[in-house]
C-alpha cells in the first residue's frame, strides 16, 4: 500500500470518527474533550448549539448522518477500486458543506474539536483524491 493510499485511508477513518461523534452529539451529549473547552460549557455540552440547530442537518436529515453514509460509500470504493475521479467527484460536496460549517464557526466564535477534524479530513480527501485522479 503506498503511501497516498495510506494517507487517503487515515483521512477516512478521522472523517468517520467526527461524523459518529457528531450523530452522537445530535441525539445525546458528548464528553467536553470532544468539543473543547469553551464549547462544553455551553447548554448539553455544547450539543445544543453545535449538532441541533437549522445548519446541522440537510432537509432534516443530519449533516453527521449523510458524512457516514458518504465515508461508507467511498471505503466500498476505495476498497473496490473505483475510479479516483468519481471519488473525487463524491468528495465535492462534503468539502462545499465543511467550507460553509467552518465558516459558520468562525463567524460565530465557536471551536468545535470535533468538527474541524470532520472539515480537515474532508478537504484532505479532496486532496488525497485529486492526486490519485
């Protein structure tokens, strides 16, 4: 496995692992080491503004929810060798949604651990992906 691959399976599980942490934080409330410090002590650990507000879901469907779906589909690719252009092509509107989110923090003053870990392997994967097409 060459190192690209490697890389390419790291970003992966890093965007699984936020995007489960993220549906947990949709339904329950997570740990504060999760979020960070200033975000826990906000209302349910900061789940309440992070994970259930108008921004975290797509047409009522949880942003978290569609960011698994998507990390399964592109592990069966890649595990099946689609073409890395389609998995590129797969990618893009992760990386559109994460550029709003990340900005949506920004803009308002909010860390979220989980959620740039989410954003960082998202655009890795775009460019992890290009690299391979």
């Amino acid at each position: 496995m060459s190192t690209l691959e490697v890389l390419t399976w790291i970003a992966l599980a890093v965007g699984a692992a936020a995007s489960a942490a993220a549906l947990w934080g949709y339904y329950g409330v997570l740990p504060g080491w999760l979020t960070g410090p200033e975000i826990c002590r906000l209302e349910h650990g900061g789940c309440a503004v992070l994970f259930r507000t108008s921004r975290a879901a797509l047409l009522g469907v949880p942003n978290a929810s569609l960011g698994i779906a998507l990390y399964a589909l592109l592990a069966a690719g890649l595990a099946t060798a689609w073409p890395a252009w389609m998995l590129l092509l797969m990618v893009l509107p992760a990386v559109a949604m994460s550029a709003f989110l990340g900005w949506s923090l920004l803009s308002r003053n909010l860390q979220c651990r989980i959620c740039w870990a989410g954003h960082f392997a998202n655009f890795a994967l775009l460019l992890l992906l290009a690299v391979r097409a």
